[in-house]
C-alpha cells in the first residue's frame, strides 16, 4: 500500500512549517511511521525540531524521520546527464550550440527534482504517511503544475519521443556509435516522460492531499481562496484549512489588554466565517515560538484536539462530470470560483477554462465534442455549462 501524501502550504510566514512538524509529530506519536520532508527553500523544518537535517531522512523520534531536500544537489545528479542527451537531440535537428545550451534550461526543473525526490522517498521508504512542508503559495502551485507544464513542453519539443528521434537518425550518415548516442536519448526523454506522467498521476491520486494553512486576516483569506480554486483547477484535492494565529478570547476581563484582544478577536472570527473553504481547524497564538518535540506535540493537542490528524478528508468527487438536462447537457467544474476573474473559450475539442490568470485545457467528453455551448453559470457546487447538440455533427 502506498503512503499518505499530505502537502502543507500557505502564504509566507503563516506558520506553515511549525504545523507540518507539529502534524509529523502527531502522526508518530499515534503510531504511524511518518516522514517529514522540506521543500522549502528556505528550509527552516530542522529550526523547527530544533536539529540540523540533511537531504537524507534522519531519525527525529520513535517512528518519525524529517529531512530537507536539496534540489540544486539533484541537478547536478540528475539533470547533467539528460541535458547532454537534449544537446544531442538539437545538435542533430541543426540547432546551434548555444541556442541547444538555451533551450534545454528548462524552467522549474530544481522544484520538478525535489517533488521527484518526494514521490521516491514515499514510494520506497517503510513509511505510513509522508508530510510535506512546501514553499509559500505562488511557488507551491508552480510546483505543482510543474509535471503537467513540463510533458506539454517535452511533446512540443519533441513530439512522440521515439519516433521523432528515430526518424531523425535516417537523415543522418552516423556510425554505430551515433546510433547508440541517439537511441541512448530516446530512451532518456522517455524515462522523463514517464516519470512526469507518474508525479501527476501521485499529485491527483486519492492518497494524496493538500492543507493550507492561513491567519485570520482577510488579505491572506483571500489569497486562500484564490490557491483552492487554482489547486482545484489542476485536480488536486485541499483537505482543509488550518487558521493559525488565532488570539485568546479574553471573556470577562477588561482593561485596555482585553479590549485590545477582544476587538482583534472578534476581527478574526469575522474574517474566518467569511472563509466557507470546507474543513476548518484553528490554532491559539502563542507567546513562544514553539521549537522540539514537545512543543509541536502540543500544538498539535490544539489543532486535532485528540482526532486522527488524517480524518475528516473524504474522498473528493469528480472535477468534470456531464449531466444531462432535458435535449442539453451540463458540463459540471467543481470549481470554488468565488470572487475570481473567470474566462472560459472553446479550443477545439478542449474548454479552456482560465481563472485568475491560471488556465487549464479541460478535454471535453467525445458527446460535448459534437454540440455548441450555450453559456455557462456558477452556483453553489460550482461552474455549469450548457451545451446543445450541433445538428450538423450529431449523427456523425
């Protein structure tokens, strides 16, 4: 059985890497074999522990291992070799050298490795559950939409890998040796492929999850939203949301002290009833910096309150799903688009759907593929269009 994969992301300095480690810590502690990785990078997980970590998983407590990944160590590993074959590839289809140099720097490939290392520890490590403490949110869902981006760049660039590259070697007079080296690429930018086609099928498995951690304050809410829906849009399931920061509620008191608290309490609350973004747990303000075990443990006793860490998740429904209604027929997005800027534009046989400036390319269904789009609205599950059978392609 594979790991549980669960993501912790969120806008910078939201506490995000304390809850991760506090999470980790609280899935050990209930007896699951737990791995907690960082690919932040700024990585402060090991400040969290309070000990020096390395790229390598290290034993932190019984049953719970933490390390922090190195990307620029895996390119140098992994990347150099595969960028030879690239070079290769152009040098052939006569690129020029620098232009070849250019062209096989492609972007996101240290955040691409790191998320590769991820997907190895917990494909081969004895581990129940592998915690994540991505990077702040803009780079987080870059990360994410790395193995989707990449394959769509790897097909441009190279259409059906092998055949291209075999088809390139007949308008070629090359020796033995040549023929190996080309084949030797072939089979690189397959592995590439392969492996890219596997990170996306892990990042929108059931198995897999994201926990956004947020404070109550309506610029970081927002944000919030705004990474639901993006998250949404690439098929990657958000299993919650964690507040943190959230002031004492200072009952009876008074004085200047409880009015303060009171007031930014109630600010808080306000802000939180308006989030509506599914599960919701919250996290006391602390007055310490909660650094080892001991102190994550107790945050964790204040954000699960004694329940499984992992429950309450679900099982998420279907992003695309085709209702009939009536002679017509719905194409339902289960999109939290909110307040967002939403475009849709029929592409072909695909709906392009672009919200906030993120776009995806929906394939549609071959029944959609034969009708006209009507319009499109949102409700409370989230965007509906409406398409009618095209009478000149129907009976195709």
């Amino acid at each position: 059985m594979s790991a549980r994969l669960l993501l912790f992301t969120g806008k910078g300095g939201v506490g995000k890497t304390t809850l991760a480690a506090a999470t980790s810590a609280a899935l050990a502690a209930g007896g699951r074999k737990t791995l907690v990785v960082s690919t932040d990078p700024a990585h402060s997980l090991g400040d969290a522990f309070g000990v020096p970590l390395g790229s390598s998983p290290a034993e932190v407590d019984a049953g719970l291992h933490a390390a922090q990944i190195d990307p620029r160590a895996l390119v140098d590993d992994t990347w150099r070799e595969l960028r030879g074959h690239l070079r290769t590839v152009l040098a052939g289809a006569g690129v020029d050298e620098l232009a070849a140099e250019e062209l096989t720097v492609l972007p996101g490939v240290e955040e691409l490795l790191a998320l590769s290392e991820v997907q190895r520890l917990a494909r081969t490590g004895p581990w129940d559950v592998v915690v994540v403490d991505c990077g702040p949110t803009a780079e987080t869902l870059r990360l994410l939409a790395l193995p989707e981006a990449l394959a769509s760049y790897l097909e441009r660039l190279f259409p059906t890998h092998r055949r291209v590259v075999r088809g390139l070697l007949a308008g070629l007079a090359g020796t033995a040796a040549s023929v190996e080296r080309w084949d030797a690429t072939a089979d690189a930018l397959g592995r590439l492929a392969e492996n890219l086609e596997q990170l996306r099928a892990l990042l929108t498995a059931d198995t897999t999850a994201v926990r956004l951690v947020c404070t109550p304050e309506r610029v970081v809410v927002a944000e919030t939203r705004r990474t639901v829906t993006a998250l949404a849009l690439q098929g990657i399931r958000v299993d919650g949301v964690i507040a943190n920061r959230l002031v004492p509620d200072p009952g009876d008191d008074s004085g200047p002290a409880a009015t303060w608290l009171r007031t930014r309490r109630a600010e808080q609350e306000a802000v939180l009833a308006s989030l509506d973004l599914g599960p919701l747990r919250t996290v006391g303000h602390r007055a310490g910096e909660p650094v080892g075990l001991a102190a994550l443990l107790d945050v964790a006793d204040g954000l699960y309150r004694g329940a499984d860490p992992l429950g309450g998740a679900g099982t998420p429904g279907p992003l695309v799903e085709v209702v009939p209604v009536g002679d017509e027929y719905e194409l339902r997005l289960a999109l939290p688009v909110g307040d967002s800027d939403l475009e849709l534009a029929r592409v072909g046989d695909d709906l392009a759907v672009t919200v906030d400036g993120r776009r995806r390319l929906i394939a549609l269904p071959s029944l959609l593929r034969r009708c006209v789009v009507l319009g499109a609205e949102l409700d409370d599950d989230g965007l509906a269009v409406r398409f009618r059978p095209d009478p000149d392609l129907w009976m195709r």
